[in-house]
C-alpha cells in the first residue's frame, strides 16, 4: 500500500506565564503554566495552599482557588474565587457522639461583592433539632453583620485568619457550649459590574454606539424608502381602466351583423 504524506502546519511556540495572586495576597506568584496564546490563559484555574502566602503551617489545610482574568506580558493576573479545607482535615475533626451543625448563607459585601460561606459548628454532644435552629440563625446574623461592615477584601482575611469563626463562637456558646466552629467552604458568586466596565470594555465599547447607531440608520431606512417604492409604482403597472372598454366596443359591432343576415 502507498503511504501518504501528512503535512503538518507550524507549531507556535509555547511560553512560560507567571500566575500572581491578587492584591490583598501581595501578588505573589502561585504557580507558572505554558501557553502558546495569551488570550488561552483567561479562565485558567489554580489551587494552592494558605501556607504559602503565611509561613504557618497549621494554614496548610486551607486551599484557596484563584481564576486568572487578565494577562499582562508574562504575568498573569488572577482573582479570588473561593476556599475550602482538606477532607482529611475535615474527617480529623469530626469524631463520633458529637452534633454536626451546617449552614449555606449568601451576604453581600460593603462593596457589593456577593460570597455563598458554608460554615461548620461542632459539639461536645448531641444536642436537639430545636437547639440546632438557633446555632443557624446566630451563625447567620453574625455572618452578615460583618459583611455588611467590611469590604472584600478584609472580609475575606477575616475569614482566613479566624477572626470570623471566634465572632461566632462567642454568640453561639450563649445558646450551647459549641466546642468548635470553622468556615469550611467559601464561594465569590458575583462580582460588582462597575468595576468590569470600567477597566476593560470601557474604551472601546461605550464610545462606539452614539456615533453609529443614532445617528446614521433612521434618516435612511424610514423617512427615504417609503414615499419613492410605494405610492408612485404601483398605479402605473395596473390599468383597470383601459382594459374594459376594448372589450366590450368589439363584441357589440359582430352581434349587429348577425342580425342583419338573418333579416
């Protein structure tokens, strides 16, 4: 059997990108990624550990997720999406005859930054379903009365650091004697649209539109077409008043001659 070349196209070349964490984590640099484009390298995702930003190794179960959103160079930039712990971590700490209290609470920052926080509540014990209702509805006032305060970015540190798992150990120890309580999970679910529109899309999409779409289309497609197509086309193509008296000044004349030969 013959064979049969392949031709093959050129490969780009391939570099290396610096992935930097934002601002309120020094943008230090978390981990570096190949691209050959550096429109491919928006949406990418990253995982690394709290210890690498703190030096602290009780930190290390703690996994915060970036998303790079704009490029610059060699550098990428990236933005905070979230956080959540180890499972060996979690399994760690859950031991047996003790009551597990859960919460998923949506709040909105100072800076009208929206975040999902799943909070964890242990016990010494068991305790009632009743009692449990009113570790939620502590957890969940406190969680917004510092949201409320606070913007992003200390938010976020707050609930990194601890300060936000103390605040609510202290309101729900009133209710029970909680033995431990750690923010377990965190979600960015939406951030504020002026920011965005402001760095990006600013120059070139907001300057546009008065300039072409007001200005030029009216006055040609609705004041224009109308009265040229419509009105004076039509009349002269269509004779309804010619047609009938042909016919009928023909046929009269031939009836007449019949008569007069039967005459």
């Amino acid at each position: 059997m013959p064979t049969r070349k392949i031709k093959k196209g050129k490969k780009k070349d391939k570099q290396w990108y610096n992935m930097l964490a934002p601002q309120m984590f020094g943008k230090t640099k978390v981990a570096e990624t190949l691209a050959d484009d550096p429109n491919k390298m928006i949406g990418r995702k990253v995982e690394t550990s709290f210890q690498t930003f703190t030096d602290d190794f009780s930190k290390a179960h703690i996994k915060l997720h970036f998303k790079v959103s704009s490029v610059k160079g060699l550098d990428a930039q990236t933005v905070f999406t979230g956080h959540s712990m180890t499972s060996d971590y979690m399994r760690r700490i859950i031991r047996r005859k003790q009551s597990k209290v859960e919460g998923i609470y949506d709040v909105k920052t100072k800076d009208d930054v929206r975040l999902r926080v799943k909070p964890i509540v242990l016990t010494g014990r068991r305790i009632k379903g009743s009692q449990k209702r009113l570790i939620r509805a502590c957890m969940n006032q406190v969680i917004l009365e510092e949201a409320r305060k606070n913007k992003f970015d200390k938010f976020v540190k707050g609930m990194l650091d601890g300060n936000l798992g103390r605040e609510m150990y202290s309101a729900c120890k009133k209710i029970f004697p909680v033995k431990r309580i750690e923010l377990c999970k965190s979600m960015v679910m939406s951030t504020p649209v002026v920011a965005i529109e402001e760095e990006q899309p600013g120059e070139t999409i907001e300057e546009q539109p008065p300039e072409t779409i007001e200005e030029e289309q009216p006055p040609e497609t609705i004041e224009e077409q109308p009265p040229e197509t419509i009105e004076e086309e039509q009349p002269p193509e269509t004779i309804e008043e010619e047609q009938p008296p042909e016919t009928i000044e023909e046929e009269q004349p031939k009836k007449e001659k019949k008569s007069k030969k039967k005459k």
